[in-house]
C-alpha cells in the first residue's frame, strides 16, 4: 500500500511543476496536508496509507481543527486543500473513488472592508504632499504610488507591475495586467497624472541612476514605473509598508494596507453615483457579485450618517 505521505509529496510535485503554482501556495497546500498526515497516523497508531482516507476522517481532523480555535478563513482553506488532494488522487486512480467531495467546512465570517473617509485620504494626500516638496526622489514616488492607487483602485501587484509604457499621461488612463493575465485599461484622475508625471520627470531618474547588481533585475529596473531606494523595481512589501505607516493612527477598522486604498476608491466611486458594472470593469473583477460588497458599504455608511445626523434615528 501507499503512503499518504507520499502521495502527499507527489501531490505538491504536480501542483508546483504541472500546475505552476507559486512556491508560497503550494507551501500552504503542503503545511494543510502535513497536518492531515499526522492526524491520520495519531488516528490510526501507525504511518497512515493513502487508503486509510475517507470521508469520517476528513471531518473528523476539520473538527479537530476546529476544536483548536482556528479561524474559520483557515478551515475552509484546509477543506478546500484536502478537496484538491483527493480529487487529484480520484483522477490519477491512487483511490477508488473521491472520497472528499462531500467534505464541507464553515463559511468563512464576512467583514467589511476597510474604507477610509473623504476627509482622511485628502489628509494622507496632503501629508504625503508635504513630504514630496522636499524634493526627496521617494517621497515624490511615495505621492505618485499612493495618488494612483487611490485614483485608479489598483490592487498593490498590479501597481508594482506597471511598466513606464503602460502609462499614458496624454489620456490619463493605465494598463494594467491583473489576475490571470488580463488586460485592462484603467483611467485616474489630473492629481494622479500631475504625481506621476513629477516623479518620471524629476524623481525617478535619480533612483534610475543606481544600477542593480543582479543583470536580470537592472534590464526589468528599466522598464518599471516605480522604482525602489536600490534602483530595482519597487516590491509589494515596500508598498504595503508605506501604505501601513500612513494609516496606522487613523480611526477605522480592518486592514491597513494598500488594498484599504483599492476598497476607498471604489466605495466613494458608489457614493458618487457611479454604475456598479463601470466599478466592476475598473477594478478587474471577473464576478459583479464580488463588486457588489462595496454597495453594503455604501449602505453601511449611509446609515451610519443617518444615525448620528438624523434627530429622529
């Protein structure tokens, strides 16, 4: 008989070569069925084989789990990979049958997301104008990053992504390559193109100027929009970091980080009468009903204006 625990190995193989998934999922795909392996070989007091999995044990390790006090976003992705592994086993013929389709686990809770007000991003907008006055090369990147982000609801991969030729400032629009490769063209606003047009013309040939050691990142330097302080193309974790500091002290739940950014622009696009299919289009999503939570948020925020407006609420 098989080992689980090497069919689990053969598994994340196909997931990484055949698949060519990122390192970082198949690491949290391998972390989820490690984690199986070992509750299978407590469960059966021996090293588990691929045929000691049913459908009983599978709900019985998402109940220990649960026990654990994990959160329910995790949960649903250990059923989701446990899912993936017997299906994969069910077609390679490792097993009789998929004995895991029926396997639920709890719907993840549903937030929010973060919104910052009006009030707030023209104050982050101001100070961050402050700052790039100084002439400083990364603080005048730091206003065009967060202008765009803001103008254009951007997610944070797609920003760093961008290439100088993907920005025209004649048209104010962007190109941006988002999930799956697709395409689209994105507009922002005259603030967005005044930030980006100061930081090509007067910042980023400074950054420009240091030249990576590593060739393979020098020759993508060249071609990249945003720039970070060791002249290579700027990173998502940068982003976040500038992002973070900005609305640390700043009220308001949730996440801090740049896609706070992407769920203002969106909600105060609702706020304004935008049609929610225009939003869906700039914003890249594949699904309306994933645009449709900014419409709760709207909704949220109306009523909370009437809350504490109204002498009647």
């Amino acid at each position: 008989m098989t080992r689980l625990l090497g069919d689990v190995e053969r598994f994340l193989a196909h997931l990484r070569d055949g698949r060519g998934l990122s390192e970082h999922t198949v690491r949290a795909y391998a972390s989820d069925l490690d984690d199986l392996d070992a509750h299978a070989a407590e469960r059966a007091g021996r090293p588990p084989v691929t045929a000691d999995l049913d459908l009983e044990l599978l709900r019985d390790w998402l109940w220990r789990s649960t026990e654990s006090g994990l959160a329910r976003t995790t949960l649903a992705r250990r059923a989701s990979s446990a899912r993936a592994f017997t299906r994969w086993l069910d077609e390679t013929d490792r097993t009789p049958a998929d004995v895991g389709v029926r396997l639920r686990a709890p719907k993840a809770e549903s937030h929010l997301p973060r919104v910052l007000t009006s009030p707030q991003i023209d104050g982050v907008l101001r100070s961050l104008a402050v700052r790039a006055d100084t002439a400083d090369p990364g603080a005048v990147r730091d206003l065009a990053v967060v202008e765009l982000l803001y103008g254009s609801g951007l997610r944070v991969s797609e920003l760093v992504g961008t290439d100088v030729g993907d920005l025209d400032l004649g048209r104010n629009t962007v190109l941006v390559t988002g999930k799956g490769g697709k395409q689209r063209v994105v507009p922002f606003g005259i603030p967005a193109a005044e930030a980006l047009d100061r930081w090509l013309a007067l910042a980023r040939p400074a950054l420009a100027a240091v030249v990576p050691a590593d060739p393979g990142r020098a020759h993508d330097a060249r071609r990249a929009a945003f720039l970070g302080a060791g002249g290579a193309r700027l990173g998502t974790r940068a982003v976040h970091r500038l992002v973070a500091g900005l609305l640390v002290d700043l009220p308001g739940g949730g996440p801090a980080g740049p896609h706070a950014l992407r769920h203002t622009a969106a909600t105060h696009l609702l706020d304004g009468g935008a049609d929610l299919r225009a939003v869906q289009e700039l914003l890249g999503h594949a699904s309306l009903g994933t645009t449709q939570i900014y419409t709760h948020v709207s909704t949220e925020r109306l009523r909370e204006s009437y809350r504490t407006a109204h002498p009647r609420a």
